[in-house]
C-alpha cells in the first residue's frame, strides 16, 4: 500500500469549526423545521381522527390543541411551516441554476428568514 | 459491454445507485405543497377554534374537505422523502433500516388516518 499513515492525518475542519453564516443557517434550518414539523402533523390527524369519531374524542383532541401547551405549539408550526414553504420555493429557484451567486444567495436566505416571521405575524393576526 | 457507452457503464453505480427520479418527485410534490400549504393553513385554521357540530358542517364542504385530504396524502409523501434522506445522511446499518421501516410506517399510517378521518367527515 502506498498510504500506510492512516488515521494519523489532520482531518477536514467539521461544522464547529465555521463562523456561522445565512446559507449555512438557512440550509439546516430547512431540515430541522422540515422534520419538526411532524409533531404538528400528528396533532392534526389526532384532531381530524377525533372528529371522525365522535364529539367525546373530539372535545379531547380540540381541548389539547386549544391548550396554551397546543396553542405554543401551533404558533411555532405555523413559523416552521412558513420558513419551511419559503426555502422550498427557494430550492425550485435553485434547481433552474437562478440565483446561486454567492451574494444572491445571501440576499435570498435573509428574504427567507424576514418574510417567514412577517408571514407567521400575518396568519397569527388573520386567524 | 463494448456495445455499452461510457455513461452507460457509470449508470446507476453512484453511492445511492439512484437518485434523479427521488429528487424531481420531491421537486413535484414541493410545487403542490407550495398551493396546498397556504391553502390548508387558512382553510384549517378558519374552523379550529368552532364546535364539534361547526366542524362537521365545515368538512362536509367539498373544498375544505378536499384541500385536507390532498395536504394529508401530498404531504405525507414529501416528509417521507425528506425525512428519509436525513436517515440516510446520519444513521448508518441496521438502525438506518429500523429508522426507515419505522418512517414509512409513521408516514403512510398518519396519511391514512387523516384520509380516512376526512372522508367519514365529508360523507
């Protein structure tokens, strides 16, 4: 073997090592609301199965979601599923080769996460 | 294997041995998630709050009940693929297989539940 010295070289600077920044940021925060966004699809289901069923289990399920507990939870989702939303439609724009300059990426990434909080703000006002 | 181009040769031999078709159908189900999203949050959220008989009426509505059932099975599918690609990048073995088992099962069971739930409302 012409590489005998293994193990023993420096490794390649992990995520620790970087200054954070909005792609960065925006990229696994894409994944994280993507996979968070579970617990709300489970209290939706419970809450339409419960309606299926019957008034008793539909008073359960629409008391827990209209909980403060729920309520929290409901208010986050909504912001995980705007953000969420928003950096898909940033990933079709991607995927046309529009928008991959890394100043313009920047740009969209700090849309991104502005106009989820101002959506979240609009439907928390709405609804 | 002469008859085989290069491309041919390379075709399906990548870390995954697949990928193009998972990523345009994620790209596809995106696009309806992009409609049905907004659609479902404010169709949703305009009864959540009202009483049983309220919500009842309200899904025995065609719209409503239609813009569920399409969020529920379009949805489901996305978060599978998505879910599935975040297995494949962090677990290794047979946890990888039991997380993957156990996605699916998550995935399709809750897209089935809420089906059915809102079919019995709407009829």
């Amino acid at each position: 073997m012409a590489d005998v010295n293994r193990g023993n070289r420096p490794l390649s600077p992990h995520l620790s090592i970087y200054r954070w920044h909005i792609p960065m940021l925006t990229s696994i925060l894409t994944r994280i609301t993507g996979n968070a966004l579970i617990v709300t699809a489970i209290m939706v289901v419970w809450w339409f199965a419960a309606a299926a069923a019957g008034p008793e289990n539909f008073a359960v399920a629409d008391g827990f979601i209209r909980s403060w507990f729920g309520d929290l939870v409901l208010f986050f989702s909504v912001l995980g599923l705007w953000y969420h939303t928003l950096a898909g439609i940033r990933h079709l724009i991607w995927d046309e080769g529009k928008m991959l300059e890394l100043d313009k990426a920047e740009l969209l990434g700090q849309i991104i996460l502005i106009v989820s909080v101002l959506l979240t703000i609009f439907t928390v006002v709405v609804l | 294997m002469a008859y085989l181009t290069d491309r041919k040769r390379a075709h399906g031999l990548g870390a995954s041995h697949s990928g193009t078709k998972a990523h345009w159908r994620m790209s596809l189900s995106s696009v309806a998630l992009v409609l049905l999203v907004p659609l479902f949050v404010f169709t949703f959220g305009a009864i959540l709050g009202s009483s049983y008989e309220e919500v009842v009426i309200y899904y025995q509505r065609p719209l409503p009940a239609v813009i569920a059932l399409l969020t529920f099975l379009v949805g489901f599918w996305h978060f599978r693929a998505g879910a599935k690609i975040m297995i494949e990048d962090y677990s290794r073995g047979l946890s990888r297989k039991a997380l993957l088992a156990g996605l699916t099962c998550l995935s399709y069971g809750l897209a089935a539940i809420g089906a059915f739930a809102v079919i019995r409302l709407a009829l």
